[in-house]
C-alpha cells in the first residue's frame, strides 16, 4: 500500500490539489501544450505518486475546463482560442460587477473587516513582488466580495468561472507591473463597496477584471511568451 493510499481523506484531498496546481502551472507555461495527451504513469513517477491521487487532480481539472478526460483515450489539455479567453474574461467582469453591486448595498461590519483585512493581504503581497503569492490572496478578495454579495446562487456562478480563468488570471499578473496597478484598483474597489456605491463598485471591479487594450496586448504577450497555452485559432 502506498503512503497515499494509507492518508485519510483529507490528506489525500490536500495532495491531489497540489498535483493540481503543479500540472496547471504547466498547462499555463506550456509544458504541456494544447491537445497534448497527458499520460498517467509519467506523471505518477515524475511526482513520485500512486494514481490514484493523480486522477483526483485530473478530475480537478476536467471540471475547471483546463483538459477534458475521454473514455479509453485518457487526459488531453483544451486549447482555448484567445477569443475564447476574452469572453470568459467580459463573462467574469459581468458576474463580478453584479457582485460588487450588491456587496455596496448589503455588506456589514463582518464583511468590512474581512475586505479591509484582505486588501491589507494583498497590499503584503503586492510589495514582495511574487505573482503567484498574490494571486492568491488576489483569489481571497474577489471570494469576500462575492460573499458579500449576498447572492448565493450568484456567488456559485463567479466562483466557478473563477476557477475555470484561474491559469489565465495567474499568468495576467506577470506581465509588467500588473500586480501594483492590479492592488491600486483593489483599493478603489473597496473604497467604492464601503462608501455604498454600487455603480461605481460595479464599474471599477468590472475594469479591473477586463483585459483589453494595453493590458490585452501585454497578455497575449505572455500567452505568446509561455509558448501558446490557447491556441491561436
């Protein structure tokens, strides 16, 4: 019996989601390339695993739409066109500009600790400069907004779009000084939420979210620069 299979479930669950974001950050730096087949026994001895955590973090992502599993064919990375990208991401804008709008009109004293305590968190990680790091306490902040929303079924739609952007959203902050102007814009953000604006809450997330312009040609850059992790069809 291997040492995976002797952990309690959660410990299992912890080691999958590991696997998980180390294959998703090869996904997104192209290791792996879009359509290449992943094959099983190769990660398992490249990691050192049973499969039987490996598949766990396969299914982890088949669901956030990063490979698609196929019966008797196995595990494949989707290739997005950047089409595709940019309307997930004018999707996610919409669902996270709902968000705010409603976080601005029903937060209370618990969520504006958390948004206060979180945008300190992202204000650390900012100033160390690691794009990984901050995205994650990036990822905590739009979570407490939707939280805040109010909106159960709402939050559940933001959420999973998440999810599914994660390696994109990821990549995005390691292009020029994306994680500074990325907190500038978190502090409005908040300020708009605690002020009771809605509007401009709605408005100033919805930008943040967004990639167009500048910041649309900075990150096809880095998609370029990973060596096409969507396809350029």
């Amino acid at each position: 019996m291997t040492t995976e299979q002797m952990e309690p479930e959660t410990g299992r669950t912890r080691h999958a989601d590991r696997l998980r974001q180390a294959i998703e950050t090869d996904i997104v730096t192209g290791v792996f390339r879009p359509g290449e087949r992943l094959d099983e026994q190769s990660l398992a001895d490249r990691f050192g695993v049973s499969r039987t955590p490996l598949r766990e973090a396969l299914v982890q992502l088949a669901a956030n739409g990063l490979i698609k599993l196929l019966p008797r064919r196995g595990a494949f990375v989707v290739s997005l066109s950047f089409q595709e990208i940019v309307e997930r991401f004018e999707m996610m804008a919409a669902l996270e500009g709902m968000c705010a709008a409603l976080a601005a009109r029903r937060f209370n004293d618990q969520d504006r600790a958390a948004l206060l305590a979180s945008l300190a968190e992202c204000e650390h990680e900012a100033r160390q400069g690691d794009s990984d790091s901050y995205y994650l306490a990036n990822e905590r902040f739009h979570q407490l907004i939707y939280t805040a929303s109010r909106n159960g079924f709402l939050a559940e739609q933001a959420r999973q779009l998440q999810t599914r952007l994660q390696p994109y959203r990821r990549l995005q902050l390691r292009a020029g000084r994306r994680i500074a102007s990325s907190f500038a814009e978190h502090q409005r953000i908040v300020e708009a939420i605690l002020a009771g604006d809605g509007e401009r809450a709605a408005n100033e997330i919805r930008d943040h979210v967004l990639i167009q312009g500048d910041r649309l040609r900075d990150f096809f850059a880095s998609l370029a620069h990973a060596d096409g992790i969507a396809g350029a069809g």
